[in-house]
C-alpha cells in the first residue's frame, strides 16, 4: 500500500478459451519514467515457475507482449499508452481461444491435432493452478476476489468442467504447454478427473455457503 509504483492486477480467463474463468496474476511496476516507458509485467500464476500457459507466458513469469517491448508488433506510444490497454491486450490477445497459433510460425495450424493437444493441456493446468490452486490457497490480496468469483459463478463453472473433462484427450500434462506433445494418449491417469472432482466439491461447498478451510501458514 505504501508503494504507489506497484500494483497487482487478477485477470479472469475470457469465455470461449482455455483459460475460462480462471484466475491469472500479474505484478506490475511502473518505472520512474512511465508512462514514457512502459511498464514492467511479470506473470505469477505459474505453479512455483514450472507451467507455461501459453506462448507470450512463460514459465519464469515474463509476458511478451509488444506493448511492452517483449515481442514484435506496434510498441507503447509515450505519453499516450496505458496500463489498461496492457491490461485488455493480455486478455484478449493472450488469453485466446486457441494459444497454439500465438507461437510464431505455427499461426496456420488452426484446428490442428497439434493446436488440439495444446490447448487441452492449458485446460488441464488451468485447473491445476488458475482454479484449484488460486481457490485452496489465494494468494495475497486476492482471497475475498478469488473466493466471490468462484462462489457467484460456481454453477457454470461446473457444467464447464464437465465439458472439458468429456473433451479430455486423456494425455500427460506438460509443463512446458505441449510444445513436445505426443499424439497418443497416456495409459495412465493424467490427474484431471481428480482435479475436476475436487474442483467441483469446492465449488458446492461455496454454492452452499460453507466457509472453505484456510490454508496453512
């Protein structure tokens, strides 16, 4: 609160994406020369620096974006740019509806068996670590939001993990968003029944107005 210069921001994954409804985080901070300059935007909902949910996100939290200078395409205009143009661009140009095409150089592979794979593997740790994991211990100061977002919604998300448990490809989650992904499906468990299934009795005990259990310190 004393730092004016940082600030959190908690975007939620648009409809009709892999990302749907799951709580992503960002530090932001504004150098001495914003809004010259952009700002700086590092990525935080990364399950401890090992998950990489799309192209422009990596594991290590930073966010290519041309925005801020991390990636080709029209850059921060000085003086004009701001941090909700940021913001919206990470949403919408990032969190999209199929990540695969955002890798340079696979933007034709549109509906691809590849593509496919991928963005059932973003589904996956989107569960693991956007929704379970930002709901069974929220990180600072984000519970109340994370906590409301989760039991105003709780229904449809429900019925969504449903949907994205029946259109599984039942492969191994890979940290590293597929890029190595194999056609065949793995013949064993992959952990996403029983991530959806815990999901979900979180997600009735909110409905049902049950305080969830706090995580420990």
């Amino acid at each position: 609160e004393t730092r004016v210069d940082v600030i959190k921001a908690l975007i939620t994954g648009p409809e009709g994406t892999p990302y749907y409804n799951g709580c992503f985080l960002f530090d932001v901070f504004l150098g001495p020369n914003y809004n010259q300059s952009p700002p700086s935007v590092k990525y935080m909902t990364t399950n401890g620096g090992k998950f990489r949910f799309n192209p422009n996100l990596y594991a290590d939290g930073k966010v290519c974006l041309s925005l801020l200078g991390t990636w080709s395409g029209p850059g921060w205009i000085a003086g004009k740019s701001t941090l909700l143009q940021v913001l919206i661009s990470i949403q919408s140009m990032i969190l999209c509806d199929e990540p695969y095409l955002n890798e340079p150089g696979w933007a034709n592979s549109g509906g691809t068996p590849k593509s496919l794979a991928y963005s059932a593997n973003v589904r996956r740790m989107v569960v693991k670590t956007a929704m379970l994991g930002n709901l069974k211990a929220p990180p600072d100061p984000w519970a109340d939001v994370i906590r409301t977002h989760f039991r105003l919604k709780a229904k449809s998300i429900i019925t969504q993990l449903d949907k994205w448990l029946a259109d599984d490809d039942s492969h191994s989650t890979l940290s590293d968003g597929a890029y190595n992904q194999k056609t065949n499906a793995s013949s064993s468990s992959n952990g996403f029944a029983e991530d959806v299934a815990e999901l979900k009795s979180l997600l009735n005990k909110l409905q049902a107005g049950e305080e969830l259990s706090e995580p420990p310190k």
